[in-house]
C-alpha cells in the first residue's frame, strides 16, 4: 500500500497530511464486520457475484471518469443492482484512495452520525480496511457517535455498496471510511456538511452517498397520488424527478422544502442533504451533479400495489 493524505481535526475543520500505512498487522485479529446480507440480498458466490457486477457495468453508460461522489441504491441486488452500475461505472477510473460511504441508519435511532468499530469489512469479493486513521481523525471532533457491532451487522445501507467498490476499484489501494447517518435536522445536516466539505475537494477521497427513492404502497403507509400525472407509477415517477431536479440544483434549503411538503420516503434524504451542504461549502470549486439513470421495482397501476425506486447520481 502507498502512502496516501490521512485527516487531522483542527478546531472541528479537516486537513490534509501524510502517514504511512502499517504493515504486518495480523488481520485475523483485527475486529471484523461479517457480510451479513450476503446470501440473502445478494449472492455469496463470488464467481457469480463478479459475473453479475461485471455485466451490469459493461451495460451502463460511462458519463464522467473523475467523479467527487455518485448516488446510488442500497437494495437488494435484483432490485436495484442494474441502476447501482450506472453510478459506479463513473468510479472505474477514479484515482481515489479513501472511500466514504453515507449510509441512512434503518434500525438504530440516532440524531448524529457514527462510525464503525471495526477495522475490516468482509465481502465475498475479498475485505476491505477501514481507514481507522481518518475515522479517529473524525471522532476526535466530538461529533460522532460509535456504532455497536450489531447495528453495524445489521444495517445493509452502506454494506450493498461494498461489493460494487471492490469490483471497481480491482487491485487499487484504498481504504473505507464508513458513515452511518441518522435523523439529523437541518441544523445537523448543514453542519456535518461543513465539516466533511474540505474532505470532497480532495482527489484522492470519493463520497458514495447510498439511497433508494419513493418507497410507495400501503405497506410503506406513502401512497401520495397525483392523478394529473397519469398511471400512479407515473406520479411516482414525476414526485421522484421534483426531488432529483432540487438535488441536482444543488439546493439544501429547497430540498428540504420539498421533503416538508411531500414527505416522499427517500430514505437516503439525510445524507443526500449532507452531500448537498458539502457542495455548498466548495467556495474554491463549483461542482456538477446530473442523474443518470431512474428505476422502479414495479410499475404500479392500483392502490394494492407497491414499488421502490432507485436512481443513480455523479457529481464531479
């Protein structure tokens, strides 16, 4: 492994250094977060996993090669696999060397965000370290909570991601710096974005902001309908692209509005509005976001039904 920036906190801003990386440590020893979905949400052969990435990615569209962050899905691989290429085939020539992945807490209420304990993520792919310098560097604010294995294991936001990252990345060094994001309040996500914006205008990190989209039907109790729009996959889709058009707009205070409104279950909305402060903070560099690819689980036709719905999203 090369040397790569690791973080320092100074009066709560983030700056750039230099470390080596430690050799010779035996991994076996290090506390480990177990793949837990695997097998369940996606496949736990590798053979088949890699198979299944690599078509994915050959199918999607190669729209920016140096992207700042993407936006991708976090659902089940035959679900939301397909949409998810198109954010990470932007990542295949990425110089990154830390990876930080947002990720909304589904289980564990928490008005912060925290990070894990472990120092290694296990995939099928093969495990990835985590940067337990720059998570320090980042817990040494004051404004981090640490997550307990269990809810570590048992969230699958963030670890949907890492079998895509592996692939991506191949034999690139890089190490992961897991974020799980909780119910933040505005307050909250304008001041993480603060905090994380010096990170984002480094190439050597990238943001991998994990979220699906409308969760619609009675069993998501969200069955908002516009009967304007057509088909009710159709005011699905059109509540959808309202949120996605203030996210591209780069606009925190009226995407906030827009949730305030329609309350459309997105339930990536917390880090997404910390990426959208983060791009607010860039003073230096003004940066794009465009999405790139949108997804349903299903079209629905009737008020029986349900849906999720996925998009991909770059900024560079």
């Amino acid at each position: 492994w090369r040397s790569y920036p690791a973080l320092t906190a100074d009066s709560h801003s983030l700056h750039v250094l230099r470390f080596s990386q430690t050799v010779g440590v035996d991994i076996t020893e290090r506390m480990r977060r177990r793949a837990q979905h695997a097998g369940s949400w996606y496949t736990d052969r590798s053979t088949d996993l890699k198979a299944e990435l690599e078509g994915w990615l050959a199918r999607a569209d190669e729209c920016c090669n140096a992207p700042r962050a993407i936006i991708a899905p976090h659902a089940g691989y035959s679900y939301s696999g397909e949409t998810a290429a198109w954010a990470y085939k932007q990542l295949c020539g990425t110089e990154a060397k830390r990876i930080f992945v947002l990720g909304p807490s589904h289980h564990e209420y928490t008005p912060k965000c925290a990070l894990t304990q472990c120092e290694m993520y296990e995939t099928p792919l093969g495990n990835i370290a985590i940067d337990m310098e720059a998570c320090a560097t980042l817990r040494a604010t004051g404004e981090f909570e640490d997550m307990a294995l269990s809810v570590d294991e048992a969230e699958h936001s963030i670890e949907m991601h890492l079998p895509y990252i592996v692939q991506v990345m191949g034999k690139r060094p890089f190490k992961l710096v897991p974020i799980l994001v909780g119910a933040l309040s505005s307050k909250a996500e304008a001041a993480y974005g603060k905090l994380l914006a010096p990170l984002l205008l480094d190439p050597e990190n990238a943001f991998i902001i994990s979220s699906d989209f409308c969760h619609w039907g009675r069993r998501f109790r969200f069955t908002h309908y516009d009967p304007k729009e057509g088909e009710i996959y159709q005011s699905i889709e059109a509540l959808d692209k309202q949120g996605m058009a203030l996210i591209e707009a780069q606009d925190p205070s009226a995407f906030a509005k827009y949730q305030a409104e329609f309350g459309n279950t997105i339930c990536g909305r917390h880090p997404i509005a910390v990426l959208l402060h983060m791009l607010k903070q860039c003073e230096s560099r003004k940066h794009q976001l465009r999405f790139i690819r949108y997804a349903q689980s299903s079209r629905v036709t009737r008020m029986a039904d349900s849906s999720v719905s996925y998009a991909s999203a770059v900024a560079w």
